[in-house]
C-alpha cells in the first residue's frame, strides 16, 4: 500500500486586513503536498517536461537544480508513445527516471487551444517569444467543443480524434503521475460572457464524470500508486463565474483544485483570491501555466500553491536569461568576450562552471548545449525564486521580500 496523497499547511501569511480575499483576507501560505513519490514543499515551482522530458536537461540534472516535481502532458504523452506504453514502462516517473512527484495536464487546453486557431496561449508574458511560440501554426479551426467532448485532427497526422471526460482520465490513469487534472472546456477572453456561463456549467458536468471515472479506475487499478485528482476551475475574468466555479468543482470529491483559463494579467492575484475565499483551506491549488515573476507573487500571496510555467525553457532556447536584476538576452554582441557567469551569484551548474561568452557562442551556434546550460539556469531561476518565496512565508518577511525582488526585477 503506497503512501496516501494529503496536504498539511506549515505557515500562513499574517492578516495585513487588506488582502485581496473577502474583508481583506490574504490567502497565502507555506505547506507540504505528500504524494506516493515524496512530499512537495509549497509554494513550489513546476518545471513543465511536456513530453517526459525538459528539452536538452537530463532528469538527474533537474534534481540537483531542486526541482521538486515535473508536470507532463497527457495530449501530447497519447499523441506519442501512446500511454499504453508507458503503464507496460511501470508509469510516468519510472518511464523517465525521475523518482519524484509528477503531475500530469488533462489535455483540454491543448485539444481546445487548436480551436482558437490564433493564440495558443492567452494570459501570458509574451516578451522574449518568437511568433511561432504565441501564434498557432495553422490557423484553420481543427477543435469542435459538444456536450459530450471535443473532436479534433490530430496535429500529428491529421486524422480525427477525440477528447472527453472519460477518455482524458482513462489516459491519465494510464500515464500514472501522483497528480492529474479534471479535463475542462478552455474559452478565451474574447467569448461572450453567454458563452462562458454556459461553458462553465459544461465543464462542471465533464468535472462530474471525470470524478466518476477516477473513482472507477481508482478501484479498477488498486495496488498502483494513489492518483490524486484535481478539479480544474473557470470562469475567465467574472467574479461571479469565479466564485461559482469554486463552490462547484468543490462540492466534488477531489484533492485539489488547478486555476485555468483566461485570466488577464492585471486581475490575476484578484482571480486567485475570488476562488481562495470559496475552496476549503486544506486542499492544494495550482496555479496553470503562470507567466511572470510579478504573477508567481500575486498568485502566492492569494493562495496558490504551485505554479508550472513553459516560459523558462522556451525563453533559453532563444538565448533569455532571468536574473534577479530582469531579463536580459545572452546573444547580443556585448557578451562576445564576457567572463562572468549568466548571473553573478547564481549557484546553478551552468554559473559555477560557464561564462556567458560560451553559452552565447553555443546559441549563435545552435549546438544543443547553449539550450542546455541556458535552460539548467532559468529553471534554476524559478525553483530557487519560489524556494526563497516559502522561506520568507516561514520567516515572516514575504512583504519585505516581494518588494525588493519586484523593485530590483522589474526596475522600479
Ligand atoms: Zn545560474
């Protein structure tokens, strides 16, 4: 018998009176998510390995940055190998020799962002993307949302598939990671505000049968390690929406919650708030697919607990690296003779034993190790950002914190 998934708060966020939440309560807190592969401490940063694999950094080297856990993707992992293959591997985790927590995406946001056929992603810093990243490839419209699921062409050969409740659980059982995700309908911020009412009563009747399918296959597959099933939440910009979405997906048995959709950048600390002041306080949230550093504080401060984001790698690969001091593109011509590490101070790998001189020489030529060492250190940047989040929740100094690292980050 593995171990049970479970949550235990360590240290809330004093009372300031003027938070976000309901009479001015601040969500925020320090905990530890137990999973059947070890705990989690939160706030935590997931590194996203969308097809079981960072691109260009082994799993060993994720360890040793601190990377707690790794979150996959369950559309892509059916695309290829298919999850059959990996339930015969001994799951997720065994199938790529990381013996850590893993979670894995429900796929929705993949199979519906093919419907948008424009943006691909709709919340997210955009700076340092090239066109490619935020513009979908093919703009013919290739997802059609029903009532029972989505049918789409499959990116990888064109033939029609579909997506549903049911099949999205199937395959993340399959999969195996300790956390997965209730599959959910994705609207953009330009839908009608009829549409999102109706999308989300929607996404709470698929919330309902993919709750039913857990429990099914829960029982179905005894003696594999426990899946933890997380209610996924909409509701675009709506307060009301918000709120609704919360009571709902927490009136079902599941052990977290994930805040998706669209949510604009400016009210995304108010969205997390909303939905805190509905969820019960002794379940885990994660926060789908963050963009900024302002975002992970506003999204810490008001309740979330972990937050993935594909931002880092993709940006290295492009030569941007994150230091506290901003965001800077190691490609320029001022970095040709450069001695000094990506960031002065940082104790990453690539910083203790690389100069920006090499890692720019091996961007500007395309040899994989520029990706490499570039991604080991804003990965780096982020598991170490939120390592320092929780310190400060546990030693009383988050504001004070928050503060000079968006002063110093941001230039203001
Ligand atoms: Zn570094």
């Amino acid at each position: 018998m593995s171990e049970p998934f479970y949550f235990s708060i360590s240290k809330r966020l004093p009372q300031s009176g003027n938070g976000l939440g309901k009479g001015g309560k601040r969500h925020g807190r320090s905990a530890i998510i137990h999973t059947p592969h070890g705990v989690i401490r939160t706030p935590a940063f997931i590194p996203v390995a969308t097809q079981a694999a960072i691109k260009g950094v082994l799993p060993e080297k994720m360890e040793e940055l601190g990377a707690q856990v790794l979150l996959s993707n369950a559309f892509h992992l059916h695309e290829r190998p298919g999850e059959e293959v990996i339930d015969e591997m001994g799951g997720l985790g065994k199938f790529m020799n990381w013996p850590h927590p893993t979670y894995t995406d429900s796929g929705g946001f993949q199979v519906l962002s093919l419907g948008a056929g424009f943006k691909k992603v709709l919340a997210m810093d955009t700076a340092g993307l090239s066109k490619e990243d935020i513009v979908a490839q093919n703009s013919e419209r290739r997802a059609f949302v029903d009532e029972d699921g989505v049918d789409f062409k499959s990116p990888l050969n064109g033939s029609k598939e579909r997506f549903s409740a049911e099949i999205s659980i199937g395959i993340q059982h399959k999969i195996g990671a300790d956390v997965i995700f209730t599959f959910d309908e994705l609207t953009t911020l330009v839908d009608p505000r009829s549409y999102q009412e109706e999308s989300l009563e929607r996404t709470f009747r698929w919330a309902k049968r993919c709750v039913a399918e857990h429990e099914r296959l829960t029982e179905e597959r005894k003696g594999k390690p426990y899946q933890a099933l997380f209610g996924v939440l909409q509701g675009a910009n709506y307060e009301d929406l918000r709120r609704k979405a919360a009571r709902q997906i927490s009136s079902l048995n599941v052990d977290g919650f994930g805040i998706g959709g669209a949510i604009e950048k400016k009210i995304l600390g108010q969205i997390c708030a909303w939905i805190a002041d509905e969820l019960p306080e002794d379940k885990p949230r994660h926060v789908l697919g963050i963009a900024a550093v302002d975002d992970i504080f506003a999204g810490v401060e008001n309740g979330g607990d972990t937050f993935d984001c594909v931002l880092p790698a993709r940006c290295a690969r492009n030569g941007a690296i994150y230091t506290r001091l901003g965001r800077y593109n190691v490609t320029r011509a001022a970095f040709l003779k450069d001695s000094m590490p990506l960031e002065e101070g940082c104790r990453c790998y690539t910083c203790t034993h690389y100069s920006r001189a090499y890692v720019r020489h091996l961007l500007r030529c395309r040899e994989m190790n520029g990706s490499t060492l570039a991604t080991i250190h804003n990965e780096h940047f982020f598991v170490h950002l939120l390592d320092e989040i929780r310190a400060s929740i546990e030693g009383e100094y988050f504001d004070e914190f928050k503060e000079s690292t968006l002063r110093r980050f941001y230039g203001f």
